[in-house]
C-alpha cells in the first residue's frame, strides 16, 4: 500500500457488520477493509458474545455450514424472574451459533465475492479520520495515510467515527462472559432477571452437551471483581441443579440504546454501521442482525452523492430502528419489576400451549 493510496471504499473492522458491508458493494469499486485483529486467524478465541442469532439475522444470512452451528441449534428460552417468582419455559426462534466461527465464514464469503475488488489488511488500526466534501482522508496505525470516497466505520462498541468527528457516543453495559463446563447438559437458554443484581439480565446459553456459556451485563461503572458480580447468576443456576464451574470471565462493553437519538448512522462520506451506530437491541443484546442489515445498507448507498447518502441510509434502516424503537420501550419494562410482573401475566396467552410454567 503506497502511502496516499486512493480507494472508492475504505472499511474499517472486518466484524459482521463489516463484512456484510463488504459483500454487498456494487461491483468494480476499490475497497480496503482494515481490521485491528484479524477474524480469519483469530476464529480459535471465543469471542465475547452469547452467538444467539435472531429470526432476522438467520433470514438475511445463507444456510449455516453445520460446524458453525453450536448444540442445540434450536433451543427453548427459560424466563426466570428472581423478583416475582416466575419461571417459564417457551420456544423461540433464536439458532444458536458458534460466534467466532461465523466472523470468520461471513468474512471468507465476503472476501470471495470481492475477489481482486478488495485489498484485506488484518492487524491494521485505523487512527485518525479527517472527512470533507472531497471525501476522507483515513490514517493507519498513525503512520500512513489513505484517502477514501466513502468511509464504513464499522468497528463496534469502539465507535472510532464518532470519537474521531466529536460525534456523542451511546452509553454502555459493562458486559461479563465466561465459557462454562457442565457436570450434565442443560439445552435450553435461560434468561435471569433480578433488579438487585443487573438493570440487564443474566443468560446461560448451552454450546454442546458439555459446555455453555454464562453472562451478565452491569451499570457501565460497575468495577468489582469479575467474579463477585457472576456469582448471583451462578448461585441461581446451581440451584436450578445446573451443575457448572466458570471458566476465565472475560469483559466488554455493550452498547446501551436508551433513546432513538443515541443512533448515529454517518455524516457525509462516513457511514456507521452494526454497533459502531449503536445497533444493538437494549432489551436482548442482540446486535448481529443490525449488524448484517446495516452493512448491506450502506453498501447500497455507495453509489450514491455524499449529500444524499446518509439520508437514503436512514431510509433502507427504517424497518430496524422502529424496530429498536420498541426495544427501548422494552428494555424500560423490563428492568422495572412491577412491570415484569404485569409482563409475565401476560406470558401464557402469547405463548399459549408452548408455554411451560416450571417450579424451581
Ligand atoms: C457479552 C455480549 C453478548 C452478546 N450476545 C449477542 C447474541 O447472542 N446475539 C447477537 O446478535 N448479538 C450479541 N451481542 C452483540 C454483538 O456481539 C454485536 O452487536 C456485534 O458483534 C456487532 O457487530 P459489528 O460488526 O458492528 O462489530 P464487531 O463484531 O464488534 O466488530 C468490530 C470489528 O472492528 C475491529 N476494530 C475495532 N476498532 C478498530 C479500529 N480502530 N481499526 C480497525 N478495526 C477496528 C475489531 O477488531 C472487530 O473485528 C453480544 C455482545 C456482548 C458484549
């Protein structure tokens, strides 16, 4: 790469978000997609993420190659609200998938359809941004320099665009994760709700009959130790006769959409994308599928004058932030537990005769 190496598209964080964005390019277009690590070679390390896939996310994906796929693929969600006393049991239409394995099919697939169209640099961090109507002048390890028509800031919680344009960030959950071992296999998904412990939830969620994973998301200033702030969560687990023993904890953030306004698709020739534009739902966590849907809607625009591309943006993503829109107002009756108690009334007649009351 010479050091004022010019592309129509730079792309930076090769995550779903990125490589979906990647794939749906129009074609002929120069693209450099950077990452800061690489998820071709990193797809030994779990990545910190309960690998749940929504309806929306498996719809705007390929079939899944079956060693993507963690066991059970299909699993049942267990409701436990430790305020109320209810716990329920009831199908959802959530695969379960092996996260690291899917960065990496999603980028192979993209970097295929690419072909001589993309240049991949992995362990490239991009560390400075400067955009105007020419378009974006993008720095690298703060060394070189490239320029760019478009820029897809697709780095995550990082939210490099916004930080480098001054743009507000979203605020955050300070998200614990812990690979489990399990005496005997537990299938189902489990979702822990109790306002003492996390303004969240905690989950388990089985990977093969012998290992799970079990997390947990905080107040963004929450400092204790790891395993102090786990250990409510797997107290309650155990009683539920799961017999588990954590692994190493491990912590990220996670963004927390609280208001329609922490969204931040872009300005001019710089577009954000997946959780770098804060698309995340705030009342499940999942992110994946905006990931995926926001990608494939900035490449679209691609083509578009910078004046209008934002805009258009924001059109084609209508459908995902009504969707978040209502999300927030979930995650509000969520963490109140007067309102889960109203919720969980309402539990049997949404999922009538799916629907399992259990007795812990
Ligand atoms: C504990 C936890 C559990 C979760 N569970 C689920 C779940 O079950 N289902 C679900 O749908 N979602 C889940 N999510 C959310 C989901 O993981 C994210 O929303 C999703 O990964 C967002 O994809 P992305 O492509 O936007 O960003 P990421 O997947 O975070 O990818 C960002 C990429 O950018 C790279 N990068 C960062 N900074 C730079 C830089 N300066 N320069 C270059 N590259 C950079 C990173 O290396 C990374 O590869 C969970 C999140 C957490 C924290």
């Amino acid at each position: 790469m010479s050091s004022q190496a010019s592309y129509d598209v730079v792309i930076a964080g090769a995550g779903p978000a990125g490589a979906w964005a990647l794939k749906h390019l129009p074609e002929g277009m120069s693209i450099l997609l950077v990452d800061a690590a690489d998820p071709l070679r990193s797809f030994r390390d779990n990545k910190l993420c309960g690998g749940m896939l929504t309806a929306q996310a498996q719809a705007l994906l390929p079939e899944l190659p079956l060693e993507i796929r963690a066991e059970p693929f299909k699993t049942k969600m267990e409701y436990h609200d430790v305020d109320t006393g209810v716990y329920t049991r009831f199908p959802v239409d959530y695969a379960n998938c092996r996260r690291n394995l899917l960065d990496e099919w999603l980028l192979r697939q993209a970097l295929e359809a690419k072909g001589g169209d993309v240049e991949y640099s992995p362990d490239t961090r991009v560390s400075g941004l400067q955009a105007d109507e020419e378009g974006v002048l993008v720095r690298l390890d703060e060394k070189r320099e490239v320029k760019a028509r478009r820029f897809f800031d697709c780095t995550g919680w990082r939210q490099f665009a916004r930080r480098a344009l001054g743009a507000s960030l979203t605020p955050y959950f300070h998200a614990l994760q812990a690979e489990c071992s399990l005496a005997q296999p537990c299938p189902h998904y489990i979702a822990v709700f109790s306002s003492k412990w996390s303004p969240f939830f905690g989950w388990y969620i089985p990977k093969n009959e012998s290992t799970g994973e079990i997390g947990a998301a905080f107040e963004s200033e929450r400092r204790d130790a790891p395993d102090m702030l786990l250990e409510p969560l797997v107290r309650h687990l155990r009683r539920r006769d799961l017999k588990l023993q954590p692994g190493r904890i491990r912590g990220c953030r996670l963004t927390r959409l609280r208001k329609a306004s922490h969204i931040w698709l872009g300005r001019g020739a710089v577009m954000a994308c997946g959780e770098a534009a804060g698309l995340v739902s705030p009342s499940s966590g999942d992110g994946i599928s905006y990931a995926l849907a926001s990608g494939k809607a900035a490449a679209q625009t691609a083509c578009l004058p910078v004046e209008t591309a934002v805009a258009a943006y924001r059109r084609t993503l209508k459908p995902q932030i009504s969707e978040l829109g209502r999300n927030i107002v979930k995650a509000w009756l969520l963490s109140d537990r007067r309102a889960r108690r109203i919720a969980s009334a309402l539990l049997p007649f949404v999922h009538r005769e799916r629907f399992e009351r259990l007795s812990l």
